[in-house]
C-alpha cells in the first residue's frame, strides 16, 4: 500500500510535464539513442524504495544515490519548469520530498515502530487530514 500526497501528486505532475517537454524539444533536434544496459527497468527494488536506493545516471554510465540523480534531473527540467512558471514550487516539493522521505517511505517507518498496520492507516488518516 502507498499513498501520495497532494504535493506528491502535484511534484509528480510536474516533473512528468517536464520531463515530457524536455524530451520532446530534444527529440525535435536530434533523435535519442540509449544503450539497452542503462534504459532497461530497474530490477529489483520496487518504486517505492527508490529514494533509499541507488539509481543508474544513464549519461555517466554509473550507480549513485537517489537523491543526487533527482538533484540532477531536476537541474535538466529547469528550464522547461522555469518557462511555465513551474521552477519554484517544484523545487520546493522535491526537496520538502527529499527530506521526508515519499509516502512508502513513511508508511514503512510508521509500520516499523511497532509492527503496526494500523499505525500505517492512522498516519496516512492524519496526512490526508492535513490536506497535505
């Protein structure tokens, strides 16, 4: 079970739209091309531990940690987010993200306190009381 918040829902949009746009005037300039060893789903690790893992940077052909791969993502969508005026907020959410953890993460360390399903249910209750 995950749940996104609002922000979360909102980051993911616009990360989305803007990797979309970027990957769209990049295509109209120049087709891509991607070594099959690098594009080819991750196995393994499920989305929900992608923050806590470390994520293949395609264009250094290497293993790092999440956070710095979103951090340069982030760095690449700029200017389509700029253009929209779009940078600030989701700079923001990635970062508030960043620093809390997404809901998986947080529905693990609810659950790990105690063994607790219910402590997951009554934070997930609480957030979406906050209206977060």
């Amino acid at each position: 079970m995950s749940a996104f918040t609002i922000d979360e829902a909102v980051l993911i949009a616009g990360i989305s739209w803007a990797l979309a746009r970027i990957c769209y005037d990049q295509a109209i300039k120049k087709p891509a091309s991607c070594d099959r060893n690098y594009c080819a789903p991750p196995s393994g690790a499920p989305h929900a531990t992608a923050f806590e893992a470390e994520l293949i940077d395609v264009a250094d052909k290497r293993a790092i940690p999440a956070h710095e791969l979103i951090e340069k993502l982030l760095a690449t969508l700029r200017p389509a987010l700029e253009a929209y005026a779009s940078w600030d907020e989701i700079k923001s959410l990635t970062r508030d993200t960043l620093a809390r953890g997404n809901g998986a993460t947080r529905q693990r360390a609810d659950y790990a306190r105690r063994d607790n399903r219910e402590d997951v249910v009554d934070q997930l209750i609480a957030e979406t009381a906050q209206g977060t």
